[in-house]
C-alpha cells in the first residue's frame, strides 16, 4: 500500500466496487489502496483544503500494517458484493472462499459467476488450489468444471484447519487432533522429559501446549466412543512419556492424570462442546451458527443404525450434567453447569 501525508482527519475512499467505501481515521498518514486497485481504480484523498484529485496506486500491500487487513476486508466485500449469497451458501475467510450449492450446475454456474467478478478487477482464480467435495454422495457420476478444465475432486476438505468429509464422519479431524498434540509435545519435550521438573510443572506445561493443540475445533464434532478413547490413548502416551513410566510399570491411569494434575480429555472435550453451544444459543435467532443447529433436513434418514448428529452428542452432554437448553441463557450459570472438576 502506498502512505501519503493527509492531515489529522483523513478520508480515503475506495473505488474499485460499484459501491464506494469510505474510511475515516485519525493520524497524519493514511495507508490507502491495494494491489488489486492497480488497473481497476484510481484513490481519492482529502487534504487540508479539500478533497484531492485522483492518484494511482503503484504500491502493493504493506505486510504487518494495522490496517492491512481491515481494508483487505473492505475490498474483498465490494469485489463480491454481487456475487456473494449468504452464509451458509457462500462463506469467505480471508481469500479463501467455501461455495455451497444443491447440484452441480448450479456450482458450476456459481464460479463462473465468481470468476467473471474476481478477473474483471484483475484478480485471478487459482485452478490448481480450486477443489470441490460431494456430501453424502449417492451417485458417482458427473465432474465440476471451470472454464472447460476439470475442478479437482477430493473426500476431505480442509477449512480453517479442520478436516470435513465426505460421508460426515469426523475420523481424519481425529487423526491430525491426535498428531498435533505429538507435534505439540515434541516441541516441548526438552520440558516434559526433564527430570529436575516437578510432575506439576509439566502438567501445566501439557494442559497449555499440548492439550490445546488437541482440543482445537473439537467444540464442533460429534465424537464416538471409540474416537474419543483415541484422545484419550494418546493424552495417557504423552503423560507416561513426561513422567518416565510405562505400561509395564501397571500404574493406574486415574494416579497417572493425578501426578500431573490433569483432567480427563473427554470431559473436557465435553465441555469445550457445551461452552460453544450456550455461547450460540445465547446468540440471536438470525445467527448462522443457530440457524445450522436448529435447521432441519428435507428427506428420511436410511436404513440401519443412523449415524451420530451434533445435536445427538449435545443431548447426551446436557442429560450427563443435568442441564438444559434454557440454562444456557444463563452465562455464568451454564459456565459453571457443565465445568468438569479436573484442571
């Protein structure tokens, strides 16, 4: 971005959408326009005695300014304000866009849409990084495309860095929760290993790298019995490797968790889920994260044994603490309903 002196009060407002988007800050400069406004737009300023004739920008964005990405926000919203539907049919994080539709025409109809309006204000749609996933796929047949080429095909898909897949199990999220947490101990493990620690030390230290590697975007899954036993598998590896024992040493894991001072993982995987689900009911009816918890899906389930819902899980972590959804309305109370004993 370019930086140009304009006073204490400053005005800059961006052209590069059909609608203008004014910005007003305090401070004598201004950090105004983007990369992409190179060959869309010119920059109007204000000066001391008025507004200033239009100026190009020939600078690309400063990286680590504070403004940076506020306005890279800014502009994103105007470059698809045309095109962009709501949440959950269209969802944008950064410049990473989740495109959401009912069939494959109308997909394909969508990123066209998509590409018409990123290309004609100079930005480009990355082929080889543009993948598509079927949920719940009965029928094998059909491709995506973009403009005659073939959109990749793929089973899991990786959003904000969780793993979502096809049939809707959560296995692989589990998989990577359970390395993280190894990535996660070996850069600690000079630590953890360390016999001149106390066990105390190192269950704060594994509750505060480790275990939060672990739990990351947990709150949002549905877990089985079995997954669950995973984390937990794990989490008594890790305990055992930091304290020096080992399974032929026949120590109980409750004593294990209680030299280090840590919880169970489920019930704090439990209760991270509670905490985000009082934290959007508590939200208003329009939220999109309440929408989705309250949406109901047209057709009948299959035959045989229905595999878990979300709100399956929610249910049984409600009935286990004795509350209810209406406790949630309640912050300090339901924070205090659903908090397990355990560190």
């Amino acid at each position: 971005m370019d930086c140009r002196f304009l006073g204490p009060v400053s005005q800059c407002t961006l052209k590069c959408a059909p609608a203008p988007c004014a910005v007003y800050f305090t401070g004598k400069h201004l950090l105004i326009g983007t990369r992409f406004q190179r060959d869309c737009a010119g920059i109007a300023g204000c000066e001391d005695n008025g507004p200033s004739e239009e100026f190009n920008v020939e600078v690309g964005l400063h990286q680590g300014s504070a403004l940076s990405p506020f306005l890279f926000a800014i502009v994103m919203d105007q470059l698809s304000e045309e095109v962009r539907q709501e949440s959950p049919w269209t969802m944008m994080f950064a410049d990473d866009i989740v495109i959401c539709s009912e069939s494959r025409e109308q997909v394909e109809e969508n990123l066209e849409r998509w590409r018409f309006a990123l290309e004609r204000r100079g930005m480009k749609v990355s082929h080889s990084k543009t993948e598509y996933m079927c949920v719940n796929e009965r029928e094998g047949s059909g491709t995506v495309r973009l403009q005659g080429e073939e959109v990749k095909k793929v089973q899991v898909f990786k959003y904000l860095g969780s793993k979502v897949q096809s049939n809707g199990e959560c296995g692989k999220e589990v998989k990577k929760r359970v390395q993280a947490g190894w990535n996660g101990w070996r850069k600690v493990s000079g630590v953890l290993c360390d016999r001149k620690i106390s066990a105390r030390i190192k269950g704060k230290v594994y509750r505060t790298v480790v275990r939060l590697a672990m739990l990351y975007g947990l709150e949002t899954v549905s877990l089985r019995k079995r997954q669950e036993s995973e984390l937990e598998v794990a989490e008594l590896k890790i305990l055992r490797f930091s304290l020096g024992v080992t399974r032929l040493d026949r120590i109980r894991n409750e004593y294990i968790r209680g030299t280090a001072h840590v919880g169970r993982l489920g019930d704090k995987v439990r209760e991270a889920r509670l905490r985000w689900f009082g934290h959007v009911q508590r939200r208003e009816s329009e939220y999109i994260g309440r929408r989705m918890l309250d949406m109901k899906l047209p057709g009948r389930r299959q035959r045989g044994r229905a595999k878990r819902r979300y709100m399956d899980g929610i249910n049984e972590d409600m009935k286990l603490v004795g509350a209810s959804v209406e406790d949630a309305e309640d912050r300090d109370r339901w924070r205090e309903m659903i908090r397990c004993g355990g560190p």
